[in-house]
C-alpha cells in the first residue's frame, strides 16, 4: 500500500489535477477568438482614423486594450498549461506550440498545428494593421500641428541637424471662419 489516496499517482496528483491536451486546446481557441477580436477592434479603429472621427478614437482604443488585457491574461494560463502538456508530453517544459504539436498524438497534433498556422496569420495581420492605424495618428497628429501652427501665426522648419525649427513670421493667411 503506497499510503496515497485513492486514485493517486506516483506523485500525489489525481489524474483530474492534471492538464490535458484538451485544457490546452480550449484555451488556445480562447486566444484565436481574443486576437480575432483584436483585430476587429484595431480595424475599428482604423475606420474611425481614417474617417476622420476622432470624437469615438479614445472609446476605440479603449476597447483595444480592454481585449489585450484579456489576451495578457489568457496568455499566462496558456503558458501554464503548455508548460504542463509539454512535461506530459517528455518535452522541455518551455516547448514551442510547433514542438507540441509535433509530439503530440493524432488528432491533437493536427489540432495543435493548425492553431499554431492560425496564430501566425493573426499575429501578421494584426501587426500589418496596427502600423498602418500608427501611421495614420502619425499623419493626423501631424496635420493637427500643422493646424494649431496657421492660428499661432508660425512657421515650423528643420535646422541644419534635422531637428524641428518653430519660428519666423508667417505672411497673412485668409481663413475661412465658416469651416
């Protein structure tokens, strides 16, 4: 008698405590639908900077960091739970999701790695568009400045070390006060 509770193992663990391959699986679909709705959120986003409608900007970009919290917070589960399979599994326990995959049984692999395809696709997309909705608060902070410099009646240039030069005098400009 091994002195261990029923249903016990070598290491004191019931087989419910364990972290499955399925556990896995369900928070790997948690983290697609979490960066699907990223990318949602960073594509809102884009249609507010593009329409020029800063008005709804700050709730938008709210929004993208209330899902990226969620995306924090479901990553560490994730870590924790590849961890555990990646241990089942004989592997490192800092294993890649492709090494995973790649030990894992049928069906689990092909699960695994299609996961793994899917986040790399996300990934991509969301950092495509994510430099481009940067770009675009670039271009109309830019224009903004440029706007706030016509009324302060100066001139903003470049000095000889590329640095931005405020100053000068600018000619009278004719505003239309119905805009």
């Amino acid at each position: 008698m091994s002195g261990l509770p029923n249903g016990c193992g070598p290491t004191g663990e019931r087989p419910e405590d364990r972290v499955s391959l399925t556990d896995l699986a369900s928070v790997l679909w948690r983290s697609r639908e979490l960066l699907e709705m990223l990318l949602f959120k960073l594509e809102e986003e884009q249609l507010l900077l593009a329409a020029n409608r800063s008005r709804w900007l700050s709730h938008a970009t709210r929004e993208v960091e209330v899902v990226l919290d969620q995306i924090r917070q479901t990553e560490v589960i994730r870590a924790a739970y590849a961890q555990d399979v990646a241990v089942e599994l004989g592997l490192d326990p800092e294993a890649s999701l492709g090494e995973l995959a790649d030990a894992a049984p049928d069906p689990w692999s092909d699960l695994l790695h299609q996961h793994r395809k899917a986040f790399l696709l996300l990934t991509s997309e969301i950092k495509a568009l994510a430099d481009l909705n940067r770009d675009l608060l670039t271009a109309g902070q830019r224009a903004a400045r440029e706007t706030m410099l016509v009324f302060a009646e100066t001139v903003e240039t470049y000095g000889p070390q590329g640095q931005t030069v405020t100053g000068g005098a600018r000619r009278p400009t004719l505003v239309d006060e119905a805009i």
